[in-house]
C-alpha cells in the first residue's frame, strides 16, 4: 500500500506519495483527489448486517462455537477502531 506525507502550505493540507524504493516523491494531491484516488482502488464493498450476525449465532447450536465466534467478533470490532 503506497504511503503519502502531508505536507501543509499556508495551512492548506496536500499530500504526496511517497516512495521508499526510489526515495521520491509524486504529484501533489489535495485532500479530496487523495480521498477519490483511494475510494478508486476499492475493489470489493462488504455489507455487515449487525442483526443478521446475532442471528446467525444463535443458530448454533454448540454452545463453545458460539462464544469462540462472539470473542472473535469483538476482537474484529476492536481492531477496526484503532
């Protein structure tokens, strides 16, 4: 995944790409032409239904199974907040 550095003139935020490889940089970007060149490399949208997922473990009928994929659930929970 490419790296951008923020670099701020007379309190504007632009962003530039950062290459390790070449030690260079590329074209300067505006917040919002970073934030579409970014929403364009989406490949895939995954839709989360909360309820169908609390539905879907109560269907299991092992009791083990369900608290492994609750603990698992939190855990994903957890890291996407950070």
């Amino acid at each position: 995944m490419a790296k951008y550095h923020r670099i701020i003139i007379d309190r504007v935020p632009y962003y530039r790409e950062y290459s390790y490889g070449l030690d260079g940089y590329g074209e300067m970007l505006s917040e919002d032409e970073l934030v579409q060149l970014l929403l364009e490399e989406v490949d895939e949208e995954i839709e989360i239904s909360e309820r169908e997922i609390e539905a879907a473990l109560r269907r299991i009928e092992d009791r083990d199974d369900q608290n492994l994929l609750q603990s698992y659930i939190r855990y994903l929970e957890r890291i996407s907040r950070e």
